[in-house]
C-alpha cells in the first residue's frame, strides 16, 4: 500500500492539507474539503495510507512563509498532479502565471496552443489536486469576473488580494 505524509498548516483561510509522496507534493487542499482530496487521491493511488508528519520535507514552513508575505516560497516546490496529459499541460502552465497577475481561461487556452479549449481548460483547472502551489486561484472569467474556486470564491479573493490584486 502506497505511503503518503500529510500535515495540517494553519493559515488565513482556514487549515490546509499537504500531502507529500516521495519527496513531492501530491495534494494541497482545504480542510474543509477533505472528502474532496480523499476522492482524487483514491482516483490516482487507489490504495493508500496518510501518515502524520510534522513539515514533510519543510514544505510546511514554504507553505507559511507564503502566507507570511514570502510569495517566492512557492517557486520551485517539487510537484507531481498525476491526470491525463492536458491536465499537466494545465497545471503546468498555471505555475508560469507569476505572483500579482491573473490570467483568464481564454488566454490560458491560447498560450496552451487551444484557443478554442477555454472551457476544458476551466475544467481541468477545477480538478487541480494542489491548490496555491498550482495557483488556480489566479484564472479569472474573460470579464475578470471571479469564477469558480474549489476552495470558494472567498478564498479565491484573499489569496488574489494577499498576492497584490485589485478584485471587483
């Protein structure tokens, strides 16, 4: 059976699960979503067990020092998603976003080279197994409307107010 750590960080918007696999993280989520991580780590892994372990790797601490105002903390964290290829094409170009910008599904679809693909892009950023890290917090509605966040629109927003953005 597969061996992954998790830790419980404290931030802002609530407590947040890391899950690391092998010096990488797999899955970052909300507490308050936890079903919802248990559900995509089941699709990816299905056989696992979640052992307690206190800043696996010390991406706990990057994880705080992000929240701390240290946004560069995020940079080069070892990630691995798991999905189909698009997915990781996705997730992928979502970490070239930088800090204090957004980006809307549209042009994330032509920088992907699929500029009819908007709305598969807009799913695949829904089922990203590694929120913040991963930052789909910051596509945004062609209107620069503040759609859809599996985290919610509320921490949607803090995160984009926390990292510089003016939001509606």
């Amino acid at each position: 059976m597969k061996k992954l750590s998790i830790d419980t960080i404290q931030t802002p918007i609530g407590g947040v699960l890391l899950v690391v696999d092998d010096g990488r993280i797999c899955s970052l989520d909300y507490e308050d979503y936890e079903q919802r991580m248990l559900l995509l780590l089941r699709r990816r892994y299905r056989e696992f067990e979640l052992q307690r372990v206190v800043d696996p790797c010390g991406f706990s601490s990057r994880v705080r020092a992000y929240f701390a105002g240290n946004y560069a903390a995020l940079n080069e964290l070892p990630v691995v998603t798991g999905g189909t290829d698009f997915q990781r094409q996705v997730w992928e170009a979502l970490r070239t976003i930088p800090v204090g910008t957004t980006r809307a599904y549209g042009e994330l679809a032509k920088q992907l080279g699929k500029p009819n693909a908007s709305r598969a892009v807009g799913a695949a950023n829904g089922l990203n197994p590694i929120a913040i890290i991963v930052p789909c917090h910051r596509v945004i509605g062609a209107n620069a409307a503040l759609t859809g966040y599996a985290g919610g629109i509320a921490r949607k927003e803090w995160l984009l107010r926390h990292e510089g953005i003016r939001v509606k």
